[in-house]
C-alpha cells in the first residue's frame, strides 16, 4: 500500500506489477526449496516430509503476509487521517445512490 502511495499516478500500474512479480518469484523459489531442506535434514520420505514440514512452512508464510497487511494498514490509515485533517466538513455533500424508496417503508410496528 505504501508502494502506491509513494509513485506517482502514471507509474503506479507498473511499479505494483513489478512488486507482484517478485513477490511471487520469491515466493515459488523459497517455499519450495525451503520445504526439501527441511525434509531432507529430517531423512524422510515425500509423503511424511510434505505432511510434516508443508504445514508450518504455509503456516509461518501466512503469519509474515498478515504482519505485512496490518503495516500496510497502519499506513494507509495515517495517511487517510493526515487526508481528513484538511477537509471543510460543513462542505460535504451526500448523495444517496441506494434507489431506496422510503415512502414504501411502513410507519409502524
């Protein structure tokens, strides 16, 4: 999330797929790899290995990517509160797009 903020609007889809790609290319390189050395160092077979070490590799990826998003988050929340700091609220306008007809709505009960 930081990643888009900081680049400018005309390069944003570029810098975020290259970010996507590396991600993904580390991803598919580590996991595997990691998942091997574990297996052997343990002298295992493949179905044992997979069970035993498959888990708490997928478990220990998913633990790093929610720490990530809460950071992104954290972020993106200063920067939206930094964005409402300025804003004139006796100017807003609100518009409701619902289509909700509320004279069909009963009055009691």
């Amino acid at each position: 999330m930081a990643l888009q903020f900081g680049t400018p609007d005309t390069m944003r889809g570029q810098v975020v797929s290259v970010q996507l790609l590396c991600s993904n290319l580390i991803g598919l390189s580590v996991g595997p790899v990691a998942v091997s050395m574990l297996s052997q160092q343990a002298g295992l077979g493949l179905g044992p290995a997979i069970r035993i070490f498959l888990i708490p590799v997928a478990i220990v990826g998913m633990i790093a990517a929610a720490l990530a998003r809460r950071a992104r988050s954290a972020d993106a929340r200063e920067i939206w509160r930094a964005a409402q700091a300025g804003l004139d609220f006796q100017a807003l306008v609100f518009i409701d797009e619902t289509g909700t007809n509320t004279s069909m709505t009963p009055t009691y009960g």
